[in-house]
C-alpha cells in the first residue's frame, strides 16, 4: 500500500534584534563611488550594532561597492529602495572569507556577505545586491569556480532571515546556506546569468522554509545538497518561480549524507531569460527549443548517502528537456548503505522539448525503491522511431548525473524505468505532438511496477 508521506510544519521564528539600535552605513564612513571599498566602514556599522546587542545597519538609496563583510549576531542589514551593495571586482579581497567549516576542513567557498557561528541575523530589502560576477577577474564561462565568490554564504548560523531582496550577478552560487538551522527565504528576486554555476539557492540546512521567491538563473534554480556532517532534512519550498538553463528543482549532487523530510509544492517551471553560456539546441540532437531547462524535477543520489520522505506536488513546468529524473548512481566512493526511498511526485503538468523522457534509474546494486507518481501529465515533442526503442542504455553508473548522460533519446517516449523496486503510477498520462514510434512505458529490471 502506498505511503502516505507527511512533512511536518516548520515553525520559524523570525531573529529577533534585541536592540533598536539603527545604524546608518554612511554614519560610519561609507560613500558612493566606483573606486571605493565600503567594507571598512559596513563592518564598523555591523560590529558596532552587534556588540550593542543587535539592531540594523541600514544601506540607503545610492551605490555603495563593497568587498566581503561579515554579518554578526543580532544583526539585520537592510537595503532601502534604490540602494545597490556592489561586490568588488578583486577575488583576492575575497579570501578573507574563507572559513573552517564543523568538520575542521578549510572550505573552498567564500562570499559578499558571510556569516559563521552566528545567531539572529538577516539580509532584508527591497534594495538590490549585486554581485558583480560577470566581471573578467571572476574567471567568466569556466566550470570551475576557482574561488568565485557567492553573494551570500551562511555556514553554521541560527534563526536566519532573507527577506524582500534582489539578488543579482553572482560570480558563483547565489546563496548557500550551509549546517544552518531554522533559515527563513521569502520574497526574494534572484537574477543571475553573468557567469557558471549561478545557482538561484542552495541549502544544505535543516528546518528551512523557502517561499515566494523568484529565481531566474544560469545553472540549478533550487539545489538541495547533503554533503555536510548532517542531513539536510525538514525544508519545505513553497510558491516559487523557477527558471534555469540547467535544473529547476534538484535534490543532489552532493548527496554523501542526504536529505530526509523534503516538501517542495506549488513551484511553476519555466526556461531561463538569459542562455549565456548552455545553448543545448546546438548540442543534443532531439533538443526543439532555443533555450530549456535541463530537468524540471531531479531527484539524486551518486555520492552515497540517504535520500527518503521527500513530497513534490502541484507543479507547473514548460520548456524542459526531462520532466521528472530520479538517479542513483556510484560516483563516489563509498556508497554502501545509500538509498534513494519514499519519494512521492503528484500534480505535475509538463510540456517538455526532447527526446530525453522522464526516468527512474538506478544501478546493479544500487535501487531507487518505493517510487509514487500521480496525476501526471505530460505533453512531448513525439517524433521518436522504434529504432529508437531498441538503442541500448548506458549504465552510466560513475558520471554526474544529468538526462544526457543515458543518451539523446530514450527507448520509451514517456517513463524509462530500469533497477527499481515498487514503483506506483496513478494517472500518468502521456501526449504527443507529433506520432511516437517507442512505447510510452518501458522498464528493465524493475520489480513491483503498479500502474492504475
């Protein structure tokens, strides 16, 4: 019988400031201008504001270029209408914010605004920060960050607060929220095609509410990851917008502890405004928009790890390769002991742009099981041939997971399934633009498949 997956409300309360203290950055020395460095003069206002017993430090109308600062506890920095926080455009004014993370390793990462330890902080808008990450310095259209900064970096912080912010420009991740617990995200605008790995949000915390915000970015929209100490586990993401070059909603990579307690509703997919750097049409046979997102829903594990009781539903998404890929794969290590279970997808109405269908995929060894779909509809390009049906499929067992990597096109023209056990379809439904020589459905080596 199909489980009922059930995630708890996450109760967030917001930080509180205990001080009333408001700080003026210009107060402390700040001035507009392209050849300044303000971050002297922020970090005076926010240790100042900090020791007093919290408060705001406040960044009015204007442009104000900034290296990296560090927000401290007790502390909102709030941008007012018409003020813009400019990164500075020197990667090594960033390297001051590396840190040692809980488990004593230097991380690579560092960011504009960073935070480590702290409790009682928040970001608030509706003013603007830019990056500046399309810059020549930042290493632009190279997959390898090379110690790209991201806008804001939060690492091992308590009661966070993101609110009514535009975030643009990012030279790396836009956000990243990492072994933090109760994170609070809403209402913010995410815009970033300047560079590589522009991922809209990554969390790799616990009791985390994201919600109303929209992100329009390069690479992944929504990332989970779970390759901290923890688990990533009690998110719930809610009434969003995702429009991405790469994947709109993703659980993965970085998957060697996982996540648990996933809820992710009510998210409408669509392409990204900007394709810099991608330009899949010109890439992948099969591929018949300009401009798509990689997979609507992606579901992963290949670092070892866990990955269970996770609810995706009421979905909207067009412009996509793939609409629903779950993966589990042996890129890492060590991957004894990971498993990919309970994972429930239902409401999901999709228009998708190649010949990539959706798939459930593990390998020998290593099984997605008690795999739920329902209420599905999905409308694709058709054109396939039964020549297509018989391609083989590659194992693809040790690559980074993306649909291209199990070829162009799949032998089934709706739902590939292959080493999965107790897989439920319910209303699944299937249509297609043109006639489609492959199958809807095709499995190998699944167990337990229950199609109603």
């Amino acid at each position: 019988m199909k489980k009922i997956l059930t995630i708890a409300v996450i109760l967030l309360s917001l930080p509180a400031f205990a001080g009333s203290r408001n700080v003026l950055i210009t107060r402390t020395g700040a001035r507009e201008g392209a050849g300044r460095d303000n971050a002297p003069a922020i970090q005076k206002a926010i240790d100042k504001v900090s020791r007093a017993g919290g408060g705001t430090v406040t960044v009015p109308a204007g442009d104000f270029v900034t290296g990296p600062i560090e927000l401290k506890s007790g502390v909102e920095l709030h941008l007012e209408m018409g003020a813009r926080l400019l990164g500075l455009t020197d990667i090594a004014a960033y390297e001051k914010a590396h840190r040692v993370n809980a488990g004593g390793r230097r991380s690579p990462h560092c960011g504009l605004i960073y935070a480590n330890g702290q409790e009682n902080i928040a970001v608030t808008g509706p003013g603007t920060i830019d990056g500046q990450g399309g810059d020549p310095v930042f290493n632009v259209g190279k997959a390898d960050p090379g110690g790209r900064p991201m806008i804001i970096l939060f690492r091992d912080c308590r009661n966070v607060l993101v609110r009514d912010v535009r975030l643009e420009n990012s030279a790396h991740w836009v956000q990243y929220y990492t072994d933090c617990e109760g994170v609070r995200v809403s209402g913010v605008k995410v815009y970033s095609h300047c560079n590589y790995n522009n991922d809209g949000i990554d969390i790799e915390s616990r009791d985390v509410l994201v919600t109303g915000c929209i992100f329009d970015c390069e690479d992944d929209a929504i990332c989970l990851k779970g390759a901290g100490d923890r688990l990533c586990e009690n998110v719930a993401v809610s009434n969003c917008v995702a429009a991405s070059n790469c994947n709109a909603v993703k659980l993965g990579t970085g998957s060697s502890c996982g996540y648990r307690n996933i809820s992710i509703s009510n998210i409408t997919i669509r392409a990204a405004s900007e394709d810099n750097f991608r330009h899949w049409s010109t890439r992948i046979a099969g591929v018949t928009a300009p401009v798509t997102v990689i997979s609507g829903i992606a579901v992963e594990v290949v670092d070892g790890g866990i990955c269970e009781n996770v609810c995706i539903s009421n979905i909207s998404m067009r412009d996509v390769q793939t609409p629903i890929f779950i993966r589990m794969g042996r890129r890492g290590s060590d991957c004894s002991g990971s498993r990919l279970r309970g994972v429930t997808i239902s409401g999901v109405t999709a228009v998708c742009e190649s010949m990539m269908s959706s798939s459930i995929t593990g390998v020998p060894g290593l099984r997605p099981e008690d795999i739920y779909l329902s209420d599905i509809d999905i409308t694709a390009p058709g054109g396939g041939t039964a020549e297509m049906a018989g391609i083989p499929v590659p194992e693809a067992e040790d690559t980074y997971p993306e649909n291209r990597k199990l070829g162009h096109s799949l032998p089934a023209s709706g739902l590939y399934i292959r080493h999965a056990d107790n897989v439920f379809l319910s209303n699944v439904r299937f249509h297609f633009r043109a006639p489609d020589a492959r199958p809807p459905i095709v499995t190998d080596d699944c167990n337990n498949l229950v199609q109603r």
